[in-house]
C-alpha cells in the first residue's frame, strides 16, 4: 500500500504495514516532503506520480483535511480503495466520496478513530444516550493536534443524539464570567477539549440522571492503539464497493 502522510501517525502506519504478513508499504505521498526515501521506503510529492510508480492495492490517509481531498481523487481516478484516518472532513467531501465510490465501484473507509476501544465507547455511549436527558463529552488529545473538537468527540455526540432521537438538555448558565465556559455543544451536548503536551488521545462520556453518574473513558496511551483498526480496515476495504464509514460497521456493531 501507499501511505499518504510522512507524520508520526503515517510512519506508524508503515511499521505496523512492515510487521504484518502479506503487506508492504511501497510509497509515502506528502506533497511538503522532500523526495527521496524515508525507512527505506520512495517518498513522493505529486500524488498522480506517486500512484502510478508505485501501483499500490491500497491508500491509507492521516493527514489533514486540506490534503485528504487530493490523494482520495487521485486514487479513485485509479480505481484504488482509500482507508482514511483524517479528521475535520467537510460534508461537501464526504457527499463527494459516497457518490465517487458507488460510481466507480471502489472501496473506501473512513473513522474518526481506529482505535477498537475508542469504537466501542462511542458504541456503548449510543446505547446509555436512550436514558438520560444530560450528557457532556470531555476530550483530551497532545497540543499538536489540528482540529477541535476531535472528530471522536463530534461523532460520538453525533450517534448519541441520533440514537436519542432527540436533543439533550443542555442548561444555560445565568452569569458566564468567561465566554465560552459551558464549551462547544452539538445536538444538547457539551463537548470541551483540552490540549495538553503528555496526553495522546483519551474522551469521557458523562451522563447525568437523578442521584446517579455514568462515566465511559477511553485512553490511548501511544499512537499503535490505532494499528489493529487499520489493519482491520485494510483488509475489509478490498471487498468494498462503496463508501463505509466507520469501523463500528466493520465490526459488527453498526
């Protein structure tokens, strides 16, 4: 496969490629690296270049919303499935994608997180969404991160909300001495992000009743939490002919 992005989640990418049987990495694409070899592996800036030397079966994507929309119609153009890990996705691009990919009959998946424990919280916060009225998201990521809320954030509140079938109560504080205390809200709930050197990438989901608290937290403590969920979408994407998006689909909880 290529691997689009030569940042530290693309180099992660390409060493768990290296270590799983049957899978090479044979090409990074960053359009801002220098051209050459990274690990041993071609770098290419051009995205077309890059596709048509190295003939991968597979593109994975982590870079930014800016870039994804450039190599995805490049490889579509080639009939190439994409596993895209980018967050901040415009919904103009995704109704591109779903449309692109049916037309062309290539695979693609998309996740705001690959993380199978991160999956399974944002699964487990939709089904506690049915009985409660209150609920927050607290998310936690490294100072580096580009986008905010994450996209694990907004599509956990997302699935929350839909399988609510309704909006949250969302309280409004009388007095706000500092804007923007209460944080960002989505569909009733109130989502705060923090960003701090230390922390890679983690998210509470609280939920509030009478008496009583739900907490669900998840922690990713280094970058290879994300590793097995690639793997996963690597090889699901091969007998895809259409736009999936998510990895609760592929895991059967979707």
């Amino acid at each position: 496969m290529v691997i689009s992005g030569t940042g530290r989640m693309g180099r992660q990418v390409a060493a768990a490629v290296l270590a799983e049987p049957g899978m090479t990495p044979v090409a990074y694409i960053d359009a801002l690296a220098e051209r050459g070899a990274m690990d041993g592996i071609p770098v290419f800036r051009e995205a077309g270049v890059g596709l048509d030397e190295a003939k991968p079966h597979v593109v994975v994507d982590f870079t930014n919303a800016a870039w994804t929309p450039v190599i995805a119609k490049a490889a579509l153009e080639r009939g190439i499935p994409l596993v895209i890990g980018t967050t901040g996705l415009s919904a103009e691009f995704m109704g591109w994608l779903e449309a692109e990919t049916r037309a062309r009959g290539v695979g693609a998946v998309v996740a705001a997180n690959f993380a199978i424990s991160a999956v399974l919280m944002m699964h487990f916060a939709k089904q506690a969404a049915r009985f409660f009225d209150h609920a927050e998201i607290i998310e936690l990521h490294h100072d580096g991160k580009a986008d905010s809320p994450s996209g694990t954030a907004k599509a956990t509140a997302e699935g929350m909300v839909a399988a609510r079938g309704r909006p949250f109560v969302h309280p409004e504080p009388e007095v706000e001495t500092v804007a923007g205390a209460r944080g960002a809200e989505l569909g009733g709930v109130a989502i705060h992000a923090v960003r701090l050197p230390g922390l890679v990438a983690h998210q509470e989901v609280i939920f509030g009743g009478q008496g009583q608290l739900l907490t669900i937290r998840q922690d990713s403590t280094g970058r290879d939490s994300f590793m097995p969920g690639v793997l996963l979408a690597i090889r699901e994407v091969l007998g895809r002919r259409e736009l999936v998006v998510g990895l609760d689909r592929l895991l059967g909880l979707a």
